[in-house]
C-alpha cells in the first residue's frame, strides 16, 4: 500500500533463504505509532529520537560534500542480542548534485541502542491505543527538554529571534520555515504539517538488447526482487547484499572499521524501490542509488549514552544498465 506522507511506517516478512533475509514494505499508519515511546522503523518525516542522551547535533549531521544539513531518510528499530532496544538512523543530503557516481559523504548512518530498564521508557511494552487527546501532536521538545529543529527534527540549539518558540538547526533550516509559514505564523501557537522530505520518483529501465556479464548481475537482481517487486528494505544481519551490479561493489578494505576498532558487518540495505514513493522538494532532478548498504559495528559496541556512526555503501546503478 502506497504511503499518503512522507511519515510512513517499515512492516517486514521473511523471505526464503539459506541466511534468513527479512524484506521491508511501506504501509499506511497511525501517526501515533511513529513516536519514540512505539520503537517504529519508519521512512521520511523526523527522526523519532530512541535515547535522549548524545543526540547528534547539526554540526554531525551535516552533508560531508556541501556542509549543508542533512535530511532524515528513514530509521529501523533492530534489536540484538545485547540491546534491548536498538535502532539505527539514516541520513541524506537533498541535492542531486552531492549524489555523483562513488560519493558516499552525502549520507550518514548512527546507531543508538538502551536497556530494557532505562530512564526514558516503561519497562514493560506501550500501550496499543493512541495517547489521549491532545498529545497526538508533533512534538519538537524531547522529555528531557530539548528542543528540535521544525524542519528536521535533529537537535535544534537556535530559536527565532521573535517569538522564541520555535528552534532550528542552523540558519539554512530557519529561512526555509520563515518563507514557507513562520513569518505569518510567528508568534502563533500552532503545529507543522510541512512533509520535511519527499525524494523524486526515478524507476530502472529495461536491460539492454544483448547480454553480458554486467547485464546478467541485473537480471539476477531483478529476478529476485521481482517476487516482491514492492519491496524497499532488505534485512540480514551478518549476510551479505543484494548487489544491483558488478561495479562499485566495496572490496573488503573499502568497509571502514568501528571506532572501536572492531570490524563492521553488513546489516541491511536500502533498495532503489523507495526513490518511487518519495520526492525531493523544490529540486528539479532527483537523488539517486542503485544499493544503499549500511554497515554496523560487529562488536555492536556501546551505544546506550550516544548515537555511534556506522558505514554506508552506496552502489550506483551503472549507466550502461540504464
């Protein structure tokens, strides 16, 4: 089912393997189930923040090519042996022209993980029936206090010079909101229902007329997707990707090493499928991937008192397969 909104929450299925791969679909959801205290894997819209501690600021969550912020993509809540709760996030830059062939800086990846006994949520499981009335609303306060940016939902240090309500992450963040709404609204008790990031749709073409060895990885590619062709997340925990090509795929060096020193292992990748349901706002081309793949560490090192930046691979889709 296609989402309405940018927000949008990640179910998964199983599917058949000698290493178990768990598939990830968008579905339609209650806006309820998207906040932090129900662990959603969720796609687009803000972050819903896992531990309140460490939350990476703006200055860590910037584009490595334009320095510009970054955008929230998407986020899945992945627990392990270890880590009660776990979830790792996923940043990208809106400009197309940070997404050039082998450029990896336009996207970052943190893990954040906590005890099942921690100060910021129950013990036990949430409750399954939405909040009462009147805190259904986006929040942009963590309950420890901090305030989040309106347009992106990171850490927000800056609030508007007028009204002193609203926060943002840096300067670029501010004049977004105060030519889209806040310059009427400013002073006005009121909530967003701006949509933060919508990426250009772009779909894969047909193979070419005569096969070769790069056109056979594709239709091995396309093969297997094409049993669940809706699919846009592939979960396995220590396997290996699904490559779209045989280019750009990351030899063993290339898989940057934890700062803890431990090595990174493959987690799960993001498929091209997603570029299909989302859109980039006011940009007239679109940012593109063949195979996002992101790394963690596979020590899964502590991560309960900060957010820990993990690996991502990015594979373009070669352009001879276009």
């Amino acid at each position: 089912m296609r989402p309405t909104r940018s927000d949008s929450m990640l179910h998964t299925m199983m599917a058949a393997s000698v290493t178990v791969t768990e598939l990830g679909f968008l579905q339609e959801c209650q806006l309820w189930r998207l906040r932090s205290p129900h662990f959603p894997s969720k796609v687009g819209g803000r972050p819903a923040w896992l531990g309140e501690v460490g939350v990476p600021g703006p200055e860590n969550l910037q584009c490595g090519v334009c320095m510009k912020p970054l955008a929230f993509l998407l986020q899945v809540y992945a627990p392990c042996t270890g880590s009660f709760h776990r979830t790792i996030f996923l940043f990208t830059c809106r400009d197309p022209v940070c997404h050039r062939v082998a450029e990896n800086r336009c996207y970052k990846v943190f893990r954040n993980q906590l005890p099942r006994k921690n100060d910021t949520y129950s013990y036990g499981p949430p409750p399954d029936s939405p909040p009462p009335h009147g805190e259904q609303h986006i929040s942009f306060q963590l309950k420890c206090g901090l305030r989040l940016c309106r347009v992106c939902g990171c850490l927000g240090p800056k609030s508007c010079s007028r009204c002193h309500k609203v926060s943002y992450c840096d300067r670029l963040h501010q004049l977004m909101d105060w030519k889209s709404q806040h310059k009427e609204l400013c002073g006005q008790e009121f909530e967003s229902s701006m949509d933060d990031l919508k990426l250009n749709e772009d779909e894969l073409t047909a193979l070419a007329k005569h096969e070769n060895e790069e056109d056979k990885a594709f239709s091995r590619f396309k093969k297997q997707i094409s049993i669940e062709p809706d699919q846009v997340l592939r979960y396995c925990k220590g396997g290996e990707p699904l490559w779209i090509s045989l280019q750009y795929v990351p030899a063993e060096n290339d898989i940057l090493n934890c700062e803890c020193g431990a090595k990174r292992a493959f987690e799960f990748q993001v498929m091209p499928q997603l570029l299909n349901h989302l859109k980039v706002d006011s940009l007239q081309k679109s940012i593109d991937w063949g195979v996002l793949a992101v790394y963690t560490c596979s020590a899964n090192c502590k991560a309960e008192t900060r957010y820990v930046q993990e690996f991502l691979w990015k594979q373009d889709v070669p352009a001879d397969t276009m």
